[in-house]
C-alpha cells in the first residue's frame, strides 16, 4: 500500500509539476506599434495616454517582419506632441553635460541605449539632475557621473508632487 501510495505521488507531482515553456518571445516575435500611422518601439516612447483617441489591434501574423500583430494608436491630435530625446533633455536641463550620464525614468534605470528614448516634453512633470560630486561616497570615484532623474506626468506622481509635508508627516493631499 506504502508503494502504490509513493506511485501515485511521484506520477502526480511529475505530471502536475511540469511547466510548459511559453512561445518563445523575441522581439521579432511580439507585435509592432504605430503612433498616429508610424512605426515605434512601444518601451522607448513615453506620452500622455488621455491623448489617445483610439486603439486597433490587428492580429495576423506578418511574414514579411516576423512579427505577430500590429498595433495602431491613433491620437486625438498628432500636432500636440513634441518627442524629445534624452540627450536633449540633458542638454536642456544639465547645466554641464558630463562625460557619464545615468538616466532614470520614474526610479527606474535605462539599461537599453538611451538614443532610441523619446518623451513627449508635455508629459515631463520634473528633472532632477544628480552630480557624483554631490553623492559623498560617488565624489571620488566617479567624479564625472551626472544622474538624471525624470518624473513623467503620471497620477502617482502628480499625487505625490501634491502632497504636503510639514516636519516630514503627510498633512495633506491634493487641490
């Protein structure tokens, strides 16, 4: 009885146990956006989603680009939008442009390259720029190093720009 027992549990976990692998999901496989009809990398484009007019999904199967879908986002009006890249935005807002440069979207780092980034500029709530010769244990070993940290317009983040602290409690929230 012990052995039928340790039978069936064996059996139960391999076959309950296994996990199927997903398709494999490169970037030739997923679908492609356009933006007002023209072509753009869905994680590198940042903008107000309230100027989305509409979204169409198409589907099939491309076999001319291997991708699988496309996605069309049209706007309510393609004229409001001003994309700006990242080394724009440094030369903007950093008073000296440095030989390193660090970008961070909403706490987040850019690990991809930074030139295929663009942000509408209407949709940039702040930019702080950080230098390692402010950071105390970065002064010194890494002395060249800017830190650009750019909060989009999100509603987290407009909440939290509103927010006012007095002697570092929270009083009050919102206008």
């Amino acid at each position: 009885m012990k052995f039928i027992t340790l039978l069936f549990t064996i059996l139960t976990l391999t076959s309950y146990g296994q996990v199927t692998k997903p398709a494999n999901l490169n970037s030739k496989n997923l679908p492609e956006y356009f933006l007002d009809s023209v072509r753009i990398d869905k994680n590198q484009l940042f903008f107000d989603p309230n100027k989305i007019a509409e979204i169409n999904v198409v589907k099939e199967k491309d076999t001319t680009t291997q991708s699988y879908g496309k996605i069309y986002i049209k706007s309510k009006n393609p004229k409001d939008f001003n994309f700006i890249s990242l080394p724009e935005i440094e030369k903007t807002y950093a008073k000296s442009i440095s030989a390193f440069t660090l970008f961070m979207i909403d706490n987040e780092f850019l690990k991809d390259d930074i030139s295929t980034y663009k942000i509408d500029s209407a949709y940039i709530l702040n930019v702080e720029v950080l230098k390692s010769t402010e950071i105390e244990y970065l002064k010194n070993s890494l002395p060249a190093l800017t830190i650009l940290k750019i909060e989009l317009k999100t509603k987290e983040n407009i909440a939290k720009a509103n927010e006012i602290h007095i002697r570092g409690t929270k009083i009050f929230t919102g206008f």
